[in-house]
C-alpha cells in the first residue's frame, strides 16, 4: 500500500465517520415539544395561577332582576393570607322574545363594583344588586393570584352552585339537554372580548340532527351576553346534546335548565352550569350512587368527526365486598351522544356508592355528563347534573358551600386515581380569616383506586363554607349540595388551584 | 466667404459649359477641414482638395486649438486661397465642424475632411453628381490606406441595433472593385463625407456632445431619421492616414466609443424602439463587462461600464437631443433599422475568434472587441464564453422576474428607506429604536448600505434589488476566480458550474434569507482567501504576507459580519476545516498559518466593528444579537448533505454533488488529492456546525442556514474541479479499471445534479413569493397618523419574521417595530437587556395565563398592535405556526381584539394602548412613579391617552404643542439624554413605570423632544471611521504591491 493510498484511506474514513455521526445524531435527535403548562386549565375551570399579574373569571347565565328564575349571586373565594380587591362587571341581557326585557336591556351599559374579599373568606356579590337586568353575566377580575369564583343560582326549586369558567373557548360542549313539556333550557353565551364572536349552534337529539336556522352565523358582539331559548328552536326534545362552535372568537357558555316536576322522568329543580370547553380521554365523576328513586345517566358525547371508542367504568365502594362491575363499552358516532341509564344496569348494584370514570379506549376523546336525578323515596330530591373532571390535583378550593344541620348538607367526594399511591387528604375551611382545620377531616387516607365520602356536616355546621382540599397525592374531589328538605340538589367539581393539576389520562 | 447662388440652367449638359461657367452653375461645396495637430500628412491633405476638378469648391481650414500656431501658414503655403479659422479650444472635431453653420451662408454642400485624408481629384464632383443622382443627404466616398491605395479601409459603414458599427468590408481586404456598386449605407464614417448644407442646418450639425469618435455615425442616423438617403459612391476615393489610432492616439478611446455609441442610440430611437433595444443594450454591456472581468480586463469593463454612467448623468441633454430630433422625423425607427444590420454585432465578436493580424485602426468597435478577445485567448475562449453564456442565460431566466416585477419584501427582503441619509442618521444616532430603545452601538451596516445608496445616487429601491440579484453573478465570479491557480480552464469552469447549480442562493431567495445570500456570494473570495493563506500549489500564486492576509481577510470579514454577525465563526470553522483536511491528508503545512490568519482577521473584523462590537461582548449581550434566535425549523442532515434548505433541489439528484465532489479523493494524487481532502474537511465541518446550530440542546441562533453551508458548497465545488484536474493528470497512471467508471459516474453526476437548478430557473424568481404581507399590513403604517405614535409587537418563528428579534422560547421570536411594516432599519436586533425585556416579560405572563389583561401591560410600551406571523409570505411557504398555547392566550385576553385572522398573519389591536409619547392621566402620573412595572400596571389603565408631540417626528426628534400642567410620558427606555424643551424651556425628566422616561411640564408652549447623542459616540464613530479607512489603504496598498507569484504550469498529464 502506497503512501498516498494510505492516506486517501484515511480521508475517505474519515468522512464516512464524520457523515456517519451526523446521520446517527440526526437520527436519535428528539424533537423537543414545547410544553403547554396551561392545557389542562383550559379543560375546566381552575384558580388563578398564585403569581399571576391578573387574572378573570367569567359567569355567563344567571338573572339579576331579584326576582328571576335564576337569581344568581358571585361567590369569591380567597384563601391567602392578605385580602384582595375584585372588580365584578355585570353585562345584563334578555330573551329574544322579552320585548319589554330587551328594551330596558338597551338602555344598560355594564357596571363594575369593586369588592373586597378578605384573607381567608369569601364574598357574595348578588348581580342584582350591581344593576338588575333580566338576564346578566359576570366578569371578575382580579390582580392577585389562588382566587376561585362560583356561582350560585337560586331558584324557586332550589339552587345550584358550580365554578365559574377561568378561560373562555372557542368551543363549548353540553351533552344532556331536554326540552320537554316540562322542562325549560336556556344556553347563556357571553362574550366578553372587545371583539365580535360568531356562532354555529347545533344538536344531536333523540330526533336526529338540529341546526337551527336562527342559531348559524349566531352574532355576538364583544362584551354581550346573548340567550338562546333552546325551547324554542328544538322544542319537545326528550334529550338533546349541543355543540356551541365558534366560527370566530371565543366566548363563555352556560346552560340553564329547569324542571317543574310535571314530568315523573324529571324530579323539580333547576340549575346553571358551564359546559365543556374541550373534549378530554378520561372523565372522573367521584359522587355515585343508585336506588330507588335515585337515577344516574352518563351521557357521552363525541364532538369529532371520527367514532370514539369508550369505556364506562364502575368503581364501587369496598369492592372486596361489593365486588367489581365489568366496564361498559360504548360506542359513540362522530358528532353524536350515547347515554347509560347505570340506574338501570343490573351489574350495578343498587345502595352502593360508586366512582365513574369515563375513558376514551380508542379514537378521538369525548366528553362525559353525568345526569343524578333525587325523588321520593329517595331522601334527596331533585335535578343534578355534572361534567366530569378531566384534571387530577393536589389542591382543590371550593367556594361555595354550607353544612347546616336540618337545612343544608354538604359532601366533598375524593376518589384517587393513581394505581399504587394513597393520597392522605386533609380539608381547611376558610372561615372569614382563619384557615379551619376542619376536625376530623385530616389525613384522610383514600386509597389507590377507591373512593372516599365526606360529610361535613358531620365536622363542622356552618353556612358559609369555602373548604380547600389539599392532599399528598393527585385526587378527584367533587362537592355534592343538598337540600334537607324539598328540592335542591348540586353537584360539581372543584375548582383545582394552578400548578397543583395534571391532566387525567395522560 | 458666400459663393453666389447657381444660375438658372440654359444648357443641357457641362461639356456645353467652360471652365467659368461651370463654376458659375455647379452647387457650391466647402470643403471643411478640421485640423487638429496635423502631421506631415496636412500638406498633402490641402494640396489634395485643391487638386480637385470640381468647379465650385472653397475650402474652409479650421484650426481646432493646434497648440503651434503654424497651421495658418502651412495652409497658405498650400492653398493660399483657403479660409482659416482658428478656435481659442479643443472642443472635438463635432464642435469644430459645427462652426460652418455660424460662418458660412449659401453652400450648397459641405465636404467634412479630418486633416489626414487625401481626396483622389475627382473626389468631390463624384459625390456631388452621386448626391443628386440619389437624391443623398450624405454620400461618403470610398477610403483606402493611405500608404496602400489598393487596400480598403471602408466603403460606408453599418451598424447594429445598439450603435456597435459594422463595417461593410473586411477591412484590410484589396480593393478589386468588388464594392464599387453606390449603395445606401447606414453611416458614412467621419473622414471624408459630403453633406447636404440644408440637412446639416437642420440637423444642427453635429451632436456637440460627442467630441470625438462617433459623431459620424450619430449624424448619419439622424439624417436618416430626417428622411435623408446616406450613399456610398465608391467612385470617389480618399486615402486615409487614420491619425487618430496610429500616429496620435486617442485618449480612452474605448470608453468614448462607449459612450457616445450609447448616446446616440439614446438619442436616435424614439419612445417605442428606445424601450425594446435599450434593455437589450444593457444586458449586452453587462455580459461584455463580465467577460472582460474574467480576462482581466478591468478598464475595459469599467469604460463600458462608464459608458452608461456617463449618459444617465447627461440624461437631460439627450432627452433636449431627442425632442430635437422628433421634431424633424421624418421615418419611422424601423424604416431606420432596416440599414442596420441584424442580431448584435457585439454578442457576435464575442463569440468570433479574431481573424488576421493588427487591425486596430480598421474599426473602433472592432478593435475593441478584438481586445477583449485577445485577453482570452490563452485558453479555449468559446467555451468559456459558451458556458458563461449559458450561465448568465440561467441567471437571468431564472430571475426574470426578480429584475423586472416586484421584489417583494418578505423574511430579511424588507424596503430601505428612500434615502441614504435615513440610515447614516441611524449610525450616527446614538439611539437604538430597536426593542423599547436603547442607547447601544448602531450596527456598521446602516453605514455600508448609507455608502452604497449614496453610490446608487439614491435609488435606493434599485439597490435592494441589486443586493439580491447582484449577489448572483458576484458568486459566480467568485467561483471562477477560485480555482484561477489551477491554469486549467475547464477545471474552473467546473466549479463554477458545481457551485452555480447548488440550490444554496435559490433556496435562500425563496426563503428571504438575504443573510445567506450574501454568504454564499461572498464564500468562494472567502475560501480562496483562506486557501491562499496555506500556500501550497495551486493556491500559491499570490502569496501574501501574514500581516496583509490579516488585513485582507480581515477586512472581508468584517463586511460580511456587518450583516451576518456569525459569519465570524462560520470563518473560523472553515479555517480549522481547511487546516485538518491538510493534517489528514499528510501535508500539514500551511494549517498552522491558515488558521492563525483567521484569527488574526476575526480579531480585525471585531475591531472594525466598534463600538457595535460591544453589543456582543459587554455585560448584557445577548446571543440573539449575534446569531439570532434558533429556529423551529428542522433541516435533516440529509437535506444539509444535499445543500436542500428551500423549494429548490433535494430529491435523490441532490447527493449527485457529493458524487462529483468525491472523484478526486479516489483518483486523485499530489496536491490534487491534498486539496480535495482540505474540501472534504472544510465541508464536513460546515455540516457539522450547520447540524449542531439545529439542536435543541445548543439552544442558539447561527444565523441563516445558507451562511453555515456556503462554505461547503465552495469545498464541494472545488473538489469538483480537483476531480476534472485528477481526470486529466491522474487517471492515465491507473490502469483501466473502476476509476474510469467512477470518473464517467461522476461526470453524469454532474449533468444531474444541474438539473433541479435548471428546472428552478424556469419559475423565473426562484419561487420567491410574488407579495409580501406589506400590503395588508399597510394600515399599521397609515394609523400612525391619526392614530398617533405606536409600536408593533411581532411574533413568530425567527425565519418568517420580517425583522430580527429576541428569543421568546424554542422557535419564537419577538420584536418590535416604529413604523409598521419593518424596513431594513429593524434587521439588527441588539440585546433586549434593560427595558426591551419588558416585552417578552409580557408575552410570557400572558402565555402562562398569568393575566387576561396582557394589552394593559403593553401599553406603557406604546403598543397598539401584536402580528403573529406564522410564514414569511402569503403564497407557497410553509407554516411555523407559534406554540398553540401562544396563539390561544393572545385570543383570550380581554383587551386584545383580533382585527386580521389571515392563514399565516394574524394582528391583534390593544384596545388599552397608549401612544409612545403620551398625556398621562392625574390618576397615572402618580402610578408611573411606582413599581415593580407589572404590578403598577396591571393596575392602571391607560386606555384613551391622547397622542402628543406627534407633529414633525422623526426617532429621536419629535415636536408639538403642549398643554399646562401636562405630564409627558415618553415610551422609550429611560435616558438622560432625551430632552424636552418647552418654549425654550428644559422641562424635568423622571423615570417612570421604572424603565421610560416622563417630563413635568407646568406650563405649556411648543415643545421640542429630543435625544442628545453624546459627544463621545461621535468620538467613536471617528475612530471607526478612521479604523476603516486604515483598513481599506492598507488593503489597497496590499492589492497593488507586486507580490510573489509563481506561475506554475502545472503538468496535467493532458492540454489542460
């Protein structure tokens, strides 16, 4: 071998390894993925993140005229230790069809008021009493960080109490909804950015398809509330799943419905609650429990285009006695809704209380409404529905609440959904400046898997009583509000606090 | 000197006439002799004229400033009877001619003679009978040598559609009476013709513009525009010295014959034919500038560039020249043409080898073209020309529509300002507009491209255009003059080729990467400079001395990171390359010095760089101002190996570069196979920074892509040419065998690889996008009237993003901008330190949903708008959509409303602005004095602040009346420098929201604000200045000193 061949060896190896490395760098490189650290706020309400520069939250339905079918009233929770300053701007509205409603609407402009919630308390702020309109829609703003704001709507049939949404969306996602004889739905949309939003507003019913003409191309200019009565564009619908689409903007959107008990299928009661903003895989609903007289109806949704693959699972309590209930497989079309009636599954034994959880086993995700309906002879009685949670966290604040004997009870359900970790689970409440251990309700062990029921009106009797839930390890709490006697039944999530969450799931 | 007028004819022919009355009744003709420092030819010229047999004839002698003053008396001694008239100047034979119109009254025709011809004694009645025989304006007789009367000179002239004349006979060639039919020509040449009196007086002479050399052929084409026949009539024959090239040479005459060739096409054609043949003219004179270029022959190039120069600053006096001229048209310009004759007379010399000996005084055009010629002719000059012609065709089809549509301003294509001045007032400012303002180092490049606008005369438009049209034909160049140490033309004319077809410079157009565009025309003068600097055969032709190869590079360099700041490491990393390539190869020297000159040239570049080189090295510097912000874009290493960074290449042809590049490393021997192997590793190391400056974990701009491969693209091209050298030289050692099957792989590989470029070229503006975003953007630069002063806050991957930013997160990009669109004045970005960050402060908060109100916290900033920009264009470009959670917050903030949702732009108005110079509210002066900024502000609404001091405002000036007990904010990082005066008065400066400034003003008036550029920042700058000037001298004097070549003649093996 010649010199110079020894060294043309040597350069041609040479740039074989070079361009070799390269190549198997190349290869092995992963692209990083720029991590969204405010997804999973984006799939439920959540408080506002503890440094943030200002943060809003926005109650889209309710009425402020004092006298309303929906009286709503902003609960403000604040558990820091400093008490903060809330500006709540009312946006009144009214019904296409009340003529009289619309002309004194007209005449309004938004009004703020500002509001100060002490440290480890909350306010009430009636939206009446900033300006009675027939219909109107909050925006609570604030500058300070680990705030929650629900809203409570008081109704003749009793009232209800679910989180105010934290982001507004493009997108909103109602599975049930019923315009029966006896039943009254109304969807709240509120848009609260300077600029116009534009809206397709569709159902999936028991009927087929509704695109009501009036609800496509839907305007609604920035920093209006409009009301859309579902009555009247898909009447005598005995289930109907809505999808709220957003050509342009983003908006808040609530539902309102109401039942007057004429109807044996659909107990007296009426409730306000946000919709889903975002499909999710997994779907937690921690409180569950069947009877007689008791009903409990999942309602899947598909939002997709695509069929969704998904499974309905029954976790019920001490299962090495109550046993274990086979999932429930579904198939959901795109665009469309399957429900499960669990009340009336034989493999769901009845009087034992259960966890469910709604998992997407293939295809697009879903979103998941659990319907709990209360009459005689059940000792609760009235209309209770709930969108899942699709988030898991170690801190849950709740802002509304009361656990007052003979009046009002009041239930934090947990249900942990790790595999092999046991959350130890300790409840404060914020009791107009101090952080209340609640006594009894600390270190509660739930373990993987399984779910745990508290009564708090076992622990503490009060009427104004925002509970912060705080545990070692991520759990799905859920509040259950019930009336002692007559009508009023609530159900909802917590609201998580910001960088507590993870999305279940995942 | 008024001969009478004919008499009334009585007699039917002249044999019925005598001698008297023929002189009586023949047309009075004048001879007109311009002398001009005759020779000893004068005499001879005189006595010739005074010979002649026509009746009629008075001679008038005009002494054009002979610096002796004997032309009167050898006139007399001659021809007693001649009028001398003595000029006090020089001013040109046209000039002095010219004077017959102001003396002489009733001549019939004028006899036009230079002072070396001598008329054959039948001379002028022949041209006489021929002109009314003809019914000729003109008639010019035959000329022969004047030493050898049987040889001919001319027998009239043409012409090409450009004014390149054409003689009508080979000159040279014996006179057999082969050309003595009378015939219409297109130019009777200037030294003898006889013009009809009247057609001159119309004609106003001769054009006085042109002095000397082409007056001939600017008359004759007007005459003929004026309807007057030009005659040849053979049957009258001058001898001709032809003085002006043998025996007193003309001073730069090329570049006259340029120049008035020009003029007179510029005069001659009317609005019609000026806009067909003019462009075709230009293109002519760039390809013959181009090819005396490559010959060496910078003078030439230059005259015929000079030649244009020189017409557009006479601009005027031709347009007067035309008017003049339409005034008495008579023929249409095709009428004119069908004279001339077709094709391009120029293109046709290039492309003919010279025929026979010395024949410069045949033709002016001619010789000048054999000039040219004869500096190719060491080498196979067709083909060269060939494939310079083919290339050039490429360029130009490929970027046809780059040259004559739209540029749009797109990624770093962005407008300049209409003036120079906008961009040295940018240098000289010590205010930095960029971000929020800074007092920072403006970058030496608004200084370059302020010099360069200047050397445009203003054109600004035209110069961005040429800057990236230009750069084109500037790497073309620089190729071929890479490999000029090879002595081997088809070797260069492979690089040139190889580097020619690598879609670098495409894809960098496509992509507005004008950064890498520049590069790449600068890469192969940067890599010859590196490579001479190792000194080893074929690179040792010139070599420089360590100290004058630092200045040298140094200086380059320094250009080039004026615009591309990490060039200096792209430099660097091709130096190493070309050092260990050596080292692999077993011929270390050289490696050393190569790479110390580098340094030492990178160190000059960053002294010439002062004071902006403290932006990058200062505490506070940041990275982004150096090489940018890292793009999200991925280029694999598979596209990098094929150089496929845009729409242009890729495909399995792109590896066929790398196919040719490898030749000469398995057949080649010597310094062929060391020089491929320096190549290889200079590419290699190019690949290998391109690939590392793409991953996530180096986290950093470096720059536009085509800037770290450009230098690989000059190795592989270079080893292309190394492979044809090794063909030659090396082969023939090897038996047969697979070498000879590899090389013909090769050469097919070659052919291949051309083909994408050539396919590319046939889009014509190589899938650059045909507009921008400007025009729908436009209303951000129109609100600033009514609106008041603002900012733009620009989003988006730093690749698509009209201007330089700061890193916001992986792939995005933030910015801002004063007037809207961007304009070239925002492609320096600086370091964000200190008041600019507030910006990306802001972006994050809102993108971690820490607040709804992120327009609140953007107004003390004067923002107004926020443009997501996700593609550099709107047609043909791919997405780089920002973070989704990005995109989601800006739509969920309460104060933002999106006013434009394009595919790849979307604008969001701040509803909450407040201009950049303001009146704050009673309830926010207070609140501007507090802080931390995001608290006070969160908090404070500005919403409605009314604009001030928005009349007469410039960057740093601004002007306006003001109200009592008026606040003014000033949206710009806090200075001591900026100033306001009320009526004269200073008015307190505080700081306020802890980063800008605010004047208390107690009572009002008409206020002037304005930064005060500290004296030292001019000191700076003088240094700069000085610094380059040291530089450019020092690299002049390097450039003209006589240095050691060697002129090897390499033995290939075969004819090279």
């Amino acid at each position: 071998m010649t010199s110079t061949n020894a060294r043309r060896i040597r350069v041609i190896l040479l740039a074989i390894v070079v361009i070799a490395v390269l190549v198997f760098g190349d290869r092995a490189r992963s692209t990083p993925r720029s991590v969204d650290v405010v997804s999973g706020r984006s799939l439920m309400p959540a408080a506002s993140p503890p440094d943030a520069v200002s943060s809003a939250f926005f109650c889209a339905g309710g009425t402020a005229s004092g006298s309303g079918g929906f009286e709503s009233t902003i609960v403000i929770a604040n558990p820091n230790a400093n008490s903060i300053t809330a500006t709540v701007t009312s946006y009144p509205a009214a019904l296409p069809s009340d003529q009289a409603g619309q002309a004194s609407v007209a005449s309004l402009a938004p009004v703020s008021k500002s509001v100060t919630v002490g440290a480890r308390s909350r306010a009430e702020v009636p939206l009446a009493q900033i300006q009675a309109s027939p219909f109107a829609a909050a925006l609570v703003e604030t500058n300070d960080g680990d705030i929650s704001v629900e809203h409570r709507t008081a109704t003749a049939v009793g009232s209800s109490s679910s989180p105010c949404a934290s982001a507004p969306s493009p997108t909103w996602y109602f599975p049930t909804g019923t315009t029966t004889r006896d039943a009254h739905e109304l969807l709240a949309v509120f848009n609260p950015f300077p600029v116009d939003a534009v809206l397709d507003i569709t159902f999936q019913t028991s009927d087929g398809f509704r695109a009501p003409t009036a609800l496509q191309a839907l305007p609604v200019p920035g920093g209006h509330v409009r009301i859309v009565d579902v009555n009247e564009q898909a009447p005598r619908i005995a289930q109907l799943a809505a999808f709220v689409v957003a050509r342009s903007g983003e908006v808040v959107v609530d539902r309102l419905q109401s039942f007057d008990g004429s109807d044996p299928a659909h107990p007296a009661g009426a409730v306000a609650m946000l919709g889903a903003p975002l499909p999710a895989t997994e779907w937690v609903f921690p409180e569950g429990a069947v009877n007689e007289g008791l009903t409990e109806t999942v309602t899947v949704q598909n939002p997709s285009d695509q069929p969704s693959s998904v499974q309905v699972e029954v976790i019920l309590d001490d299962p090495d006695t109550n046993g274990v209930v086979d999932p429930i497989p579904l198939t959901v079309q795109p665009a469309s809704y399957t429900q499960v009636a669990l009340h009336q599954e034989t493999r769901v034994p009845k009087g034992v209380g259960h966890t469910i959880v709604v998992r997407t086993t293939s295809g697009p995700p879903v979103v998941a409404e659990r319907v709990v309906t209360g009459a005689a002879p059940a000792p609760r009685h009235g209309y209770g529905p709930a969108i899942g949670s699709p988030l898991s966290s170690t801190s849950w604040l709740f802002a509304d609440g009361r656990a007052m004997a003979g009046t009002d009870a009041e239930f934090i359900v947990l249900f942990n959904p790790a595999r092999d970790v046991t959350a130890h689970v300790s409840l404060t409440a914020l009791a107009q400046g101090q952080a209340l251990a609640i006594d009894g309700l600390q270190q509660i062990e739930v373990r993987p898997g399984a779910r745990v029921a508290l009564d708090l009106g076992q622990h503490v009797n009060r009427a104004d009583l925002p509970v912060l839930v705080n545990s070692d390890a991520p759990v799905v709490a859920e509040r259950g509000l019930y009336a002692a006697s007559g009508p009023g039944l609530s159900l909802a999530a917590g609201m998580p606090l910001a960088g507590h969450a993870s999305v279940l799931g995942r | 000197m008024a001969p009478d007028a004919a008499p009334a004819r009585s007699k039917a022919a002249p044999g019925d006439y005598d001698e008297d009355e023929l002189g009586a009744i023949a047309p009075p003709v004048v001879a007109v002799v311009v002398a001009h420092e005759p020779g000893p030819w004068f005499e001879e010229c005189l006595a010739s004229i005074a010979a002649q047999d026509y009746p009629n004839l008075s001679t008038l002698v005009i002494d054009a400033a002979t610096s002796s003053s004997d032309v009167t008396a050898r006139v007399a001694r001659v021809q007693p009877s001649a009028y001398v008239r003595r000029l006090d100047e020089a001013a040109g034979f046209a000039a002095a001619a010219n004077e017959v119109l102001a003396i002489v009254e009733g001549a019939a025709f004028y006899a036009f003679c230079h002072d070396d011809v001598a008329l054959a004694p039948p001379a002028i009645r022949a041209m006489v009978e021929e002109a009314y025989r003809s019914n000729a304006g003109i008639v010019t007789p035959k000329v022969v040598e004047w030493d050898e009367p049987a040889r001919l000179l001319s027998v009239g002239d043409s012409a090409d559609k450009t004014g390149v004349r054409v003689p009508l006979i080979e000159p040279g060639e014996l006179d057999q009476e082969q050309h003595d039919a009378v015939r219409d020509v297109f130019c009777a040449p200037g030294g003898c013709m006889l013009v009809r009196a009247d057609l001159f007086a119309v004609l106003d002479g001769f054009d006085a513009g042109i002095d000397l050399l082409g007056e001939d052929l600017d008359l004759s084409w007007r005459a003929q525009v004026a309807g007057a026949r030009v005659i040849a009539a053979p049957s009258a024959v001058v001898r001709h010295v032809v003085a002006s090239v043998l025996h007193r040479p003309t001073p730069d005459r090329t570049q006259r014959i340029e120049r008035h060739r020009i003029r007179t096409m510029l005069s001659c054609y009317g609005r019609l034919h000026r806009w067909r043949v003019v462009p075709q003219a230009l293109a002519l004179s760039a390809l013959s500038a181009m090819v005396a270029l490559l010959s060496g022959h910078r003078a030439h190039a230059a005259d015929i560039v000079g030649g244009w120069r020189w017409n557009f600053a006479r601009r005027r006096e031709i347009a007067a020249n035309r008017r003049r001229l339409e005034a008495v048209r008579q023929l249409p310009d095709t009428e004119v043409r069908r004279l001339q004759v077709r094709g391009s007379a120029q293109l046709a010399r290039l492309l003919r080898p010279p025929v026979g000996g010395d024949d410069e005084m045949l033709s002016p055009v001619a010789s000048a073209g054999r000039e040219l010629f004869g500096s190719l002719r060491e080498g196979p000059v067709r083909d060269t020309v060939l494939v310079f012609a083919a290339l050039t065709l490429v360029l130009v089809v490929g970027s046809r529509q780059l040259l004559s549509g739209d540029l749009a301003p797109f990624g770093s294509f962005v407008r300049f300002p209409d003036r120079p001045w906008t961009l040295f007032s940018e240098w000289f400012s010590g205010w930095r507009s960029a971000g929020l303002g800074s007092e920072s180092p403006a970058p030496t490049g608004f200084a370059i491209l302020g010099i360069a606008g200047i050397v445009v005369l203003g054109a600004m438009s035209a110069l961005r255009r040429l800057l990236v049209v230009a750069l084109l034909p500037v790497g073309v160049v620089g190729a071929w003059r890479l490999a000029r140490g090879t002595e081997s033309t088809p070797a260069r004319l492979v690089v040139t080729v190889t580097y020619l077809a690598i879609p670098l410079p495409y894809d960098a157009i496509a992509r507005g990467r004008w950064g890498g565009l520049l590069v790449w025309a600068a890469a192969p003068w940067i890599v010859r400079l590196l490579a001479s600097c190792v000194g080893s055969t074929p690179f040792d032709d010139r070599r420089l001395p360590a100290r004058h190869a630092v200045a040298g590079l140094g200086l380059a360099v320094a250009l080039l990171a004026a615009f591309v700041p990490f060039t200096v490491v792209v430099v660097a990393v091709a130096a190493v390359g070309l050092a260990l390539g050596g080292i692999v190869a077993g011929e270390p020297r050289g490696s050393g010095r190569v790479v110390v000159i580098a340094a030492g040239a990178i160190v000059v570049a960053a002294v010439l760089q002062l004071p902006w080189t403290a932006d990058f090295l200062l505490p506070g510097s940041q990275w982004s101002a150096f090489g940018g912000v890292q793009s999200s874009a991925r280029v694999d290493i598979g596209a990098l190996l094929r150089f496929h960074t845009g729409p242009v290449g890729g495909g399995p042809l792109g590896w066929a570069f790398l196919v040719v590049a490898a030749l000469p490393l398995l057949i080649g021997r010597e310094w062929r196979f060391t020089w491929a192997a320096r190549a290889w590793a200079l590419a290699l190391s190019c690949w290998a920074l391109a690939w590392a400056g793409q991953q996530s974990w180096f986290g950093q701009g470096t720059g536009p892509i085509e800037a770290l491969l450009a230098p690989a693209a000059v190795a592989l091209s270079l080893s292309a040419g190394l492979g044809l050298l090794a063909f030659q030289a090396d082969l023939r050692e090897f038996r047969f065998g697979w070498r000879q099957v590899v090389s013909t792989i090769a050469a097919a590989a070659l052919v291949a690889g051309m083909l994408p470029t050539l396919y590319a070229s046939f889009d014509g503006r190589w899938h650059a996008p045909r507009s921008g975003f400007d025009g729908v953007l436009a209303f951000l630069h129109d609100e600033q009237a009514s609106a008041g002063p603002f900012r733009v806050v620009w989003l988006g991957d730093p690749d698509v993003l009209p201007l330089a930013g700061w890193r916001l997160e992986d792939g995005v990009a933030y910015a801002t901008s004063d007037d809207g669109f961007p304009s070239v004045e925002e492609q320096w970005a600086g370091s964000s330190d200190g008041a600019t960050s507030l910006v990306g402060d802001a972006l994050h908060l809102a993108q971690r949903r820490d607040t709804t109100r992120l327009g609140r916290l953007l107004a003390p900033m004067g923002v107004r708008y926020i443009v997501v920009q996700t593609a550099a264009a709107p047609e043909r470009e791919p997405s780089r959509p920002v973070p989704a959670e990005l995109e989601r917050e800006l739509g969920q903030q309460l104060d933002l409303q999106r006013v434009l949702a394009d595919p790849h732009v979307q604008v969001f108005r701040n509803v909450a602005w407040a201009p950049v110079r303001t009146a704050l509210s009673p309830k926010a002066a207070p609140a501007a004095r507090g802080g931390p900024f995001f608290d006070v502000v969160a908090g404070t609404d500005l919403t409605g602040s009314p604009p001030v001091l928005a009349g007469d405002a410039g960057r740093t000036t601004a002007r306006g009346p003001l109200a009592d007990n008026t606040t003014v904010y000033v949206a710009n990082a806090s200075s001591p420098h900026w100033q306001l005066t009320v009526d004269g008065r200073a008015a307190p400066r505080t700081k306020a929201f802890g980063w800008a400034n605010s004047f208390a003003v107690d009572r009002g008036g008409n206020a002037t604000l304005r930064f005060d550029t500290p004296i030292q920042r001019y000191g700076l700058l003088a240094v700069q200045v000085l610094l380059w000037v040291a530089a450019l001298v020092t690299w002049w004097r390097d450039h003209k000193r006589p240095v050691r070549r060697r002129r090897h003649r390499v033995a290939y093996g075969a004819p090279a």
